[in-house]
C-alpha cells in the first residue's frame, strides 16, 4: 500500500519529469555538464595582428621574425585579457588617466577628417588674408642703449644725452647692468621679451644715427642709438604656403572639435551647482 500511495503521489511525478527533461538535455548537449561555463572568448583579427607587426617594424627597424610576432600577439592578448579584468572590477571608472586618455581618442576620431583636409586655393588665399598678421616677417632692429638710475632727475638725464651726443664713451656712463649694450639685427619680439612689452615700438620710432631718449622699460630709463630699424613684411602666399595650409587645418580641427563638443552636450541634460554654491575640500 504504501508503495502505490508512493508511485501515486504528485512529487515523485514531478522529480521524474524533472529527471527525464535533464536526461533529453545531457543528450542533446553531450559533454556540457563536464565543460561548465565557456570562457569568453578573446579575438585577435588579421587586421589588428597586421597593425601590432607594422608598428613593431616601426620600433624595430628591421622585419620581425615569427617569434617578435608570436610574443606581440601573446602580449596583446595579456593586455587584452587584462583591461576586460579591470574593466569588470570597475578599476576604469573614476580614473582621470583613463577617462583624459578616452577623451583624447574620441576628440581624435572627431577631428581627423578635418586634419586631412586639403584647401581649395580661393580658401586659403582668404585664410591668409584674414590672418596676414600670423605670417607676417617681423621687423628688426640693431641698436645701442645706456641704462640710466631711476633716480636720477630730468634735467640729470638730459646731461647724459648731450654728453653722448658730443662723443663720450657709452660704458663711461650709466648705471651697471646684465643687458648687453648692444643688439643687431634682433627681431622686435624678442626685444620685448628682454626689456618689456611696448619696448621694441619705442625704439622702432626714433630717429636713427643719433642719441636720443629717454626710453623707459622696466629697468629704468634707457638713452638708444639707433642704427637700423626694418620693418615686418607680408610675404607672397607661395614663399609660406606649407605654414598657411598648416594653420588653415589647425583651424578646421579646431572648428569641427567646437561642433562636435555641441553637438554632443546637445544629446545630454545637464545639471551642475551653482559655481558660487561650490567650496574646497
């Protein structure tokens, strides 16, 4: 009795279908108990093989052998197998090496097409006349200077200059300095970056061939012999035109980075504090 009351009952019914539907699954699926879970698989395709062999050509300077190859592919799959690691651990997010690193290489992506770019030649005759001034040949100057005291009053200065101009030593007069005394042939920008921006226009505008002065820097008060001054010319498109094709592209690049960037905040709510809200940690 209690073996029919058994074979009759509903749960014993239920673990032999059970065993039956794993039965028809281990037959259709041979071996898949014994192998457990597949590993997820890492693919090294031809072209990126031929891409780590090209590059270690580059690095080389000669052909790699089987070997140099075997062990690239084999590091590249370490490498590859490493990042996935990472990557499920969540060592990428909050990263500022990682994260600047991706916003370099999509910014790459977006500004590429642009850097290839080739100008019609009405494009880049306008590109350089609108900015004549980036290409222009920058004026240059040779002269003489006495640096001054600071101290010293108007009428004092004014000393100094005649005696100059009647023919006394330069070095006999002046206070002690650093500053070579004399400069030839020196482009007008690099005068300002010696004595002050505003310098070099100064000097540009006195007569030549004769003392004269004073010329303030921030050193103090400057008596200038000028003996030549030449100014910045505007050379012919062809004399520059690798520089202009360069600049025109870094123009692109920089006009296809601001619209893809607003285009892609477009996509995106975002919500920031207020900037006066936000303190130091």
């Amino acid at each position: 009795m209690l073996l029919k009351r058994i074979v009759r009952s509903p749960l014993v019914h239920f673990f032999v279908l059970g065993g039956l539907v794993f039965a028809l699954f281990a037959v259709m699926n041979p071996g898949s108990e014994a192998s457990g879970p597949q590993p997820e698989k890492i693919v090294l395709s031809p072209e990126t093989a031929s891409l780590l062999v090209s590059r270690m050509a580059d690095s080389l300077e000669r052909p790699p052998t089987s070997d140099d190859i075997r062990s690239a592919m084999e590091a590249w799959a370490i490498e590859e197998a490493l990042v996935r690691e990472a990557r499920a651990l969540g060592l990428d997010h909050g990263d500022e090496v990682i994260r600047n690193r991706l916003q370099q290489k999509v910014l790459y992506l977006a500004e590429a097409p642009a850097a290839a770019q080739e100008p019609d030649e009405a494009s880049l005759q306008a590109f350089y006349d609108a900015n004549a001034a980036r290409f222009e040949a920058p004026g240059i100057v040779s002269f003489q200077h006495v640096l001054l005291s600071s101290k010293l009053a108007r009428e004092e200065i004014d000393e100094a200059l005649a005696q100059l101009r009647n023919g006394a030593a330069p070095e006999s007069l002046g206070a002690a300095q650093l500053i070579p005394p004399i400069f030839e042939e020196i482009p007008l920008s690099a005068v300002d970056r010696v004595f002050g921006a505003g310098f070099a226009q100064q000097v540009a505008t006195l007569p030549q061939g004769q003392w004269t002065g004073p010329v303030s820097s921030g050193f103090g008060p400057h008596l200038v012999y000028l003996y030549q001054y030449a100014p910045g010319e505007l050379p012919e498109l062809e004399a520059v035109r690798d520089k202009v094709v360069a600049e025109w592209r870094a123009e692109q690049v920089r006009a296809a980075r601001e619209a893809f960037v607003e285009t892609l905040l477009s996509r995106y709510e975002i919500e920031m504090p207020d900037a006066d809200t936000v303190t130091l940690q």
